[in-house]
C-alpha cells in the first residue's frame, strides 16, 4: 500500500482552507453592486390570500423591488419521482409554485420577496407588506388529513398522494396466519430537522451582455439544480445557466432539492439588474429545509417456533408536508419497502404506503432516507420478538441471517443484495462492545441505583444511487450516473473534473487516493474540481452515499482511457507495439526492456506532438467517462449500544456505542470512521433528542435550538467504530458507501438497549425521541401497572 | 442614522471602521472587513459557528454589537495560524481529521483555544462541556474532542 493510495489515512486535503478560517461558502460571497433579498412568509399552516399591498413597502427606504406570484408566474418546482398507486393510476402532483399564488399551505411558505440595497431595509419594509389572510383549519395529524375534510389541495381526496403497495398481501396474511407467534408493534418514526450547520443561501446574477445567468447556491447537486430549475421552472437553456455550488456546510440530504428561493433569486435578477443575495435565518432553515422521517407504521413479524421469521407486514403512512420536494415521493417506497428484508431470510413481506398531505413544511430524504425508517421497524419487531419468545438477541439474529455464502441474494422485496457477511459484522460488534463483560456492569450499576441496557442492531441498506434503468422502471424521471472528466495538464499534473459534490465528506482527498494509486501521482500533482457547472461536464451530485460508488467509478473508468491513450503516445514514441507496453508506478516501460517514460513525459509529448501520426494519435490527454452501476451498493453492519438509565430522573446516558460495518473496501479509513462517527451522532440524536413537533394549527414549535435539542459535545461518547470488508461484486473499487450506515443502523440499538434497561419493570417499548420525561413516564407507567 | 467610528484591535492589528448602531460585531467582521471565518450558524448564540474573543474573552459575536468592540481586543480564527504556521489546535484537528464540512470549524478552534488558555489540562468531560456552546452536525464531535485533548498534551509538553 502506498502511502497516498488505497487504504492510507491521508490527511485531508481540503482542510487547510476550513482550519484557517478561508473556506468559501455561499454566504462569504458578495458581489459588486449586490441587492439583498428578505422573503415574506405564511405566519399561517393554511389560509387563502385575498390580497397583498406592497406599496407602502415598496416606498419604504432602500427597497429596490418587490415581486409577489402574481408577479411570479413560472413553472412548479418539480418532484423527480413518480409513483404509481395499487390500481395503477399515477400519484396526485399538486403544482408547487415558488412564490404562493392566492393560497398558502404552510408555516413558511413563500409569499413575497423584497429585494433592497441592505438585509436590514428589506426585512424592516416587508413588515410594511399588507397580506389579507382568510385562515384556514389546517391539518397536520396523518390519519386526520386521510379522513379528508380539510383539504391541502382542493383537488387531491383525502389529502392521499398515492396508495402504493409491494408484494403479495395474500399470501403474506397466510403466513401471519398459519404461524406459530406473532409480534405486533406500532411503530413512530420520529420527525426529523436536518438542521446542517450552513444555513442554505443564494445569489442569482444575470450579465445582459452575454445573456447568461449565475447562481451561487448551497447544493448537493449543482446540475441537478440547473437542470430541474432551468427546463422546469424558469426556462433558462442551460448553455445560459451557470450554477456554483462553492464549499457547502452540510447537506445531510436537505440541499439536494430544488428550493423556491434558488428561483426566485435567479428569476428576480434581470428583472433588477443587480445580483440578489438570500441567506436563510435559522428560523427559516427550520421551517423551510425540507424535514425527514414522519412515518407510522404498523409491522406484524410471524415466526416459527424455532424463532424463525415467516413473513413481514408492514402498513405506513408517510408525511409529504404540504407539497412534493424533489424525491419525497420515492423515500417511504423505493427507498424504505424494498431494504424491508432486513439481513434476514424472511420469505413472504408486504408494504403498503399511504403517503399523506398535510399543512407541514415538505418531507424528503434526510440521511439515510427510508432505510433508517425500515431498519428501525424492522430491529425493533425482531427485539420485541427475542423478547416474548426468550430467544437471545444475538441468537434470534444469526438464525435469521443471509448467510455468507448465499450472495448474491434475491430478497422477496425486489431487490438484489451483491455481498455481505452478517456474523462478521455481528461477531465483531460483540467483542469490541465486551459483551461478555456487560453482566459485570449492569450489575454495577444496579448498585449505585441505576439501570443498565444492551440494544442491538443488525442492518443493511441500500446505496450508490443508483442503476439508471431500475430507478427509471421504478418511476425516476432522472437517471443516476455520474460522470467524469480527467484532464491531464502539459506538465503532467491531473484536474479530475467530478459530478460529485462535497460538503464534508473529504472528496478532495479520497478522490485524489484514487488518482495516486492509478496513476501513481504524488498528491500534490493532482486537483479535484466539483461544484461548478461551467467547468463540470454534468454530474448527479452527492447523495444516497453515491460519490465513491457512482462518482469513483466513473473517475476510474475515465483513468482507465487515459491509461490506454499514454500506451499508444508510449508506444510511438518508444518505437513498440501498444500491446507490449507496461504501465506501472506512473511508467510506462516496453515489456522486457529497459525502455520507459514517465508519466509526466507522456503527457508533455501529448502537448508537444511534433511527430504524430495524425491519421492514428491525436494529440491532448483528456478524457471523459459516465459510469452507471449494475446494481445498488449493500453496506450493512452491527451496531451495539449500551445506555444507563436513571430510574429516578429518566436521564439515559449513552454509555457505549460499537459499530462493526461493512462499506466495502475502504479507500481512507480515517474519513471513513469520520463518516461513521457523524451518521451515529444523528442516529443517536433521532433515539434520544430530536423531534419535531408542530401544534393542531400547523405551528411549528420546534423551530429553534432553544426548542429542537441537537446533539452536542456532552450528550456523546466516544464511538467505537471498525470495519470489516467484503467487496461490493459489481464495481471495480469494491466500494459500498459509508455516508449514512451510522444513522441507519444505530436508533433501534438506542432504543432496544433503552428497552433493556427497563424490561425488568415491564417495559416493552419506548417512542424516539426517548426524552427523560417519556422514559420516566414508561417507568412509572410499568411500576403502575404492577402494582 | 449616524454611523458609529470604532477603533479596536482585530487579530493584533489596530483596526478603524463605521458600523451601523444595531450591526453586530459578526456583521462587521464579514461583510466590512472580509473576515468571513466567524459564521452565522444560528445568529442567537446557541451555535458557537460565530466564536470569537473580546479582550480573551468567548463570545458569541452575533450576540455582540460592532459598536461594543471600541478599544477592545478581538481575536478571530484568522489570526490563529502563525503565519502559515498552524497553532496546535489546527495541526491535531488536522492530524485527527476533525472537522468534516468546516462550517462550525472556526468557531470551534476559537472556542478550545479559549478552554486551554483557562484549563491547560482539561478532563474529557471538561472539554466537552465546554464545547458543548458548539454546534457540529458533522463529526458527533468524536474526533473533536480526540484533537483537542491530543493539542493539550502537546501544548502543555512544550510549555
């Protein structure tokens, strides 16, 4: 292994910049002759608008323009994804417009922008914007909007914008019927803020000499942005669109979509021939970002006397919130019924989704996304299961496991799972969390009054988004490849040129690894180039722990032809037959003979082609390449917590924290225990901490950190994390993904080591977030009902 | 309104600027002087992304009036590095890999800086609650807290 290769701890490459104080994110940019924008927003869940006054806003100091959507009138922010209801019929797709037009739906939703010279003027003068509301009931409980009534969109019943189903509900109730014990449990899946660190913030630009326009924007994928914002909403040509997506802080899924303000900025900057700048408040990530999770679920797990599983059913109701964002509609379906077989060998599973309107901000993935709400259902059945039929967990599990040598594995649920190995991760798990010495410790805490639990999780997802013609037979509108330029420069360094974007995953390094290894370049002879649509061919972006696995492979195969055309310059210019030369340590050498070039002279001699034959060589060295996979990635692993609780006060302190994962072969272990670490934080944070929680009106009362308690610094451990490697089949790199395993697998050990603790007083369940209140609440429930 | 003259001291240069009565002192630093390693995370001081000290003293300068830096000291994330010499705290999360996105980063530095120059010899727990002012959705603050105790070692072997 070379130190700058596969499998070095590189140090990472990007954060000189971020140490220092000079990372360039969206907001640190200002441009010459700059306008602010402030947008005015829906205090209201649900109302009509009978009118808007803006004049005297509009007179107030400052003010450059101001638009409302009767101003506005462009195309619906679009949903990337369509699903097709049991009887065959498409998804309702109410229109989502950027600016409201006559009808909020709400808390947040976009009523008017006032652009002006400062933030402060266009704040102070949209106060003086007079909106007459007639408020609306609003409804935000799911089985309320599906008893219809209150309608959030006049045209879509019941407020239902599918009924989708997978399986054979038939012969799934057969096995639930015939088998030896049932386990039922009603399952919340708590809704989730993303809350990334950057607040999200835009600057649109248009120059009037060239007809192009720029947007300066927080995103994940800057040409998914181009492409949905300028073919769909404002009918830009995209040689006449530029999207910068510069240093993001944070996406965690909530700055893939397509945002109203993105539009609005970029839309409003002709019209004002000055750059607008918009920066979300925190009050405004809160209620716009698009939230995560938001399930109820009723699972139903059948098993034989032995403990073996028979069949799943799962019934879900889904959150979509008060419009369609970019994928809501494939995460409780593609995304959460199809990972519904878990690691586990169960023949039979049926899901049926209802995904639901309701008077909230928008729901969409949020990392993991449908995975987590599947893997928690699914440990969380199989915890309470061990528990009434007094099998051990570990036990209950491993007689339940794909076995190691039965991959690759159709599961029942269409999917096709490559490669794993469960008892590893499982085995591993158990000795790095000392299993064997948890008696010894619940016993001691036991002493000093306290309650000890031990929670397990075995899991696997799904990543790498994703092989085009699946998604594409599943109801996607894009297609999810990733592409790749490598420009090798005259001097023989390398530009690699990635459709990937990063917003902390470390691709500058982990990327420039690859690059190493192939080529055999010193990291400092290489750049990684992402973000900017102007000089990235295209690219799908960062998301569903895709960029190793899609945008990895893609650099590879583009490294691949630039390999091939060095032979042939190598083999001119060395007088041999293409087939004989050697390329190994960045040299090419004439197979047998001490004939050689370096990397550098080949490229030189491509700029310098003084004596090619034009007939066969072309001069440069650059190439492109598209990668689309065969198949979906499978990471899975074993995460075991270990809580104590406080009887007293309800407090649960996380006292362990193991994961054993498998996420392929790993390129950078330190950015991928980094990874690790933060998927657990959140996962951890979703069991224990967040929620969000809105009242009947549709108001949200989790809208600050006063009110939606994020992890910190004292409410963690230190994580134990290690990796055990069985190669995904179907990529060259043998990469799975490891950007959301952590908040997929650790919230059911959370909760199942919190049931632990408590299952000596009866316990048998506790809902996310299991705040000391709710768990001081089940104690004494159980202690009641005892008595 | 009028604007309002002050005279201060930012990272050890003596530093002159209007600012408006009612703009805070993280305003200042990003948008007057181009000092945009300080970040608005949260502007009501419960995310630590806009740490930076007042005559050595932590404060949230979102929470802070350009106004109330007259005559003051300011130390930013800007003036941490010698030169192109990293301080400890910067060279051990670099060595940890400490930091993912790098939004909160500065502030964090600012902040652990601001602990060592209290508590030389930290406790685990003492980092943390300290820290804890400090919002990362990143790292699960693993690595953070790994660095910082990492830099103290350090720190105190060379004092």
């Amino acid at each position: 292994m070379s130190e700058t290769g596969i499998g070095a701890s590189v140090k990472r490459l990007e954060d000189y910049r971020f140490l220092t104080g000079r990372g360039t994110y969206t907001d640190d940019i200002n441009q010459p002759g700059q306008t602010h924008a402030y947008i005015l927003r829906s205090p209201h869940a649900h109302a009509t608008i009978n009118s808007i006054d803006t004049s005297a806003a509009a007179a107030a100091p400052g003010v450059v323009a101001i638009f409302t959507g009767a101003d506005m009138e462009v195309g619906s922010l679009p949903c990337g994804w369509q699903i097709h209801n049991k009887d065959g019929s498409p998804m309702a797709e109410p229109g989502h417009p950027p600016l409201a037009q006559g009808k909020v739906r709400h808390v947040g939703d976009q009523v008017a922008v006032v652009i002006a010279e400062t933030l402060a003027q266009a704040r102070s003068a949209a106060e003086l914007i007079e909106v007459d509301y007639s408020e609306l009931p609003a409804v935000v409980d799911m089985n309320k909007a599906l008893a219809g009534g209150t309608l959030v969109h006049d045209d879509v019943a019941d407020n239902l914008c599918y009924d989708w189903e997978l399986g054979d509900e038939g012969e799934v109730d057969k096995a639930i019927a015939g088998a030896h014990h049932v386990t039922e449990i009603d399952i919340v899946n708590n809704r989730l803020i993303p809350n990334a660190m950057e607040p999200r913030a835009a600057i649109g630009s248009f120059d009037r000499a060239t007809g192009e326009y720029t947007l300066y924007t927080t995103s994940q994928n800057p040409h998914v942005i181009r492409l949905l914002m300028g073919a769909f909403v404002l009918q830009i040509p995209e040689h006449k669109l530029r999207i910068v997506a510069p240093d993001v802080g944070g996406g965690f899924g909530s700055k893939i979509y397509h945002y109203a303000e993105e539009a609005i900025v970029t839309w409003a900057a002709p019209k004002v021939g000055r750059p607008i700048k918009w920066t979300a408040d925190r009050s405004e990530s809160f209620i716009t970002d698009a939230h995560g999770r938001d399930h109820i679920t009723n699972v139903k797990l059948a098993l034989d006397e032995s403990g073996k599983f028979l069949a799943l059913k799962v019934n879900t109701k889904a959150n979509m919130g008060a419009y369609l964002s970019t994928f809501a509609t494939c995460v409780p379906t593609y995304l959460y019924a199809t990972l519904l077989a878990g690691v586990y060998t169960t023949p039979v599973i049926y899901a049926g989704v209802k995904a639901i309107f309701t008077n909230t901000t928008p729901v969409d993935a949020y990392r993991g996304a449908g995975r987590p709400e599947a893997s928690y259902l699914i440990e969380r059945v199989v915890d309470r299961a061990a528990r009434e039929m007094g099998i051990p967990q570990d036990e209950i599990r491993r007689k339940n496991f794909i076995p190691r040598d039965a991959f690759p594995y159709q599961t029942p649920v269409a999917l096709e799972y490559d490669s794993g190995d469960y008892e590893a991760t499982l085995n591993s798990a158990m000795k790095n969390a000392d299993v064997d010495g948890f008696a010894a410790r619940k016993a001691a805490s036991e002493a000093k009054g306290k309650l000890r639990g031990l929670g397990y999780s075995t899991y696997v997802e799904a990543c790498g988004i994703a092989p085009s013609a699946v998604v594409g037979s599943l109801g996607a509108r894009a297609g999810l490849f990733e592409s790749a330029n490598v420009r090798v420069n005259p001097t023989g360094s390398v530009t690699i040129f990635t459709g990937s974007h990063s917003h902390g995953q470390g691709h500058e390094t982990t990327f420039a690894q690859l690059v190493s290894e192939t080529l055999g370049l010193p990291l400092d002879q290489v750049e990684i180039s992402h973000g900017d649509t102007n000089k990235v061919a295209f690219g799908m972006g960062t998301y569903g722990s895709r960029s190793l696995a899609v945008g990895g492979e893609a650099m590879m195969k583009a490294m691949n032809k630039i390999i091939d055309k060095s032979k042939k310059i190598a083999a001119h210019v060395l007088e041999a037959a293409e087939a004989d030369i050697e390329f190994k340590d960045g040299k090419f050498t004439v197979a047998g003979t001490d004939k050689e070039m370096t990397f550098g002279e080949v490229a030189l001699t491509a700029y310098v082609p003084h004596n090619f034959p034009h007939d066969t060589l072309e001069p440069g060295l650059e190439e492109q390449a598209f990668y689309d996979p065969m198949n979906f990635t499978y990471p899975g692993g074993c995460h075991i917590v270990e809580v104590e609780v406080d009887p007293d006060t309800g407090v649960v302190k996380v006292d362990r924290v193991t994961a054993s994962d498998d996420v392929g072969r790993v390129i950078n272990p330190m950015i991928v225990a980094g990874q690790t670490h933060g998927g657990l934080a959140q996962g951890i944070g979703q069991a224990l901490l967040e929620g969000c929680i809105y009242d009947d009106n549709g108001q949200l009362l989790t809208g600050s950190y006063m009110d939606y308690t994020m992890p910190r610094a004292d409410d963690l451990p230190n994580f134990s994390t290690s990796n055990e490697v069985t190669l995904c089949a179907h990529n060259s790199l043998g990469v799975k993904g490891v950007g959301e395993t952590g908040a997929i697998g650790s919230p059911p050990a959370v909760i199942n080591a919190i049931v632990d603790a408590l299952s000596g007083l009866g316990v048998t369940d506790i809902s996310m977030p299991a705040t000391p209140q709710k768990v001081w609440q089940a104690i004494q429930g159980a202690k009641a009902a005892a008595e | 309104m009028s604007q309002i003259h002050v005279t201060t001291k930012i990272n050890g240069d003596t530093t002159e600027y209007l600012c408006d009565p009612e703009e805070t002192l993280l305003d200042v630093l990003r948008d007057r002087l181009a000092l945009t390693g300080a970040k608005e995370g949260c502007g009501t001081g419960d995310c630590g992304a806009c740490s930076v000290t007042v005559d050595g003293r932590l404060v949230c300068s979102c929470l802070t009036l350009g106004a109330e830096a007259d005559g003051c000291e300011i130390d930013t994330i800007e003036g941490m590095a010698d030169g192109e010499k990293l301080h400890p705290l910067q060279q051990k999360f670099l060595e940890h890999a400490a930091l993912q996105c790098g939004i909160c980063t500065p502030g964090i530095l600012v902040a652990a800086k601001s602990l060592l120059e209290k508590n030389p010899s930290p406790t685990e727990e003492e980092a943390r609650y300290w820290l804890a002012g400090n919002l990362c959705r990143c790292t699960g603050y693993d690595k953070i807290i790994r660095a910082v105790m990492d830099a103290a070692e350090e720190m105190r072997r060379a004092s």
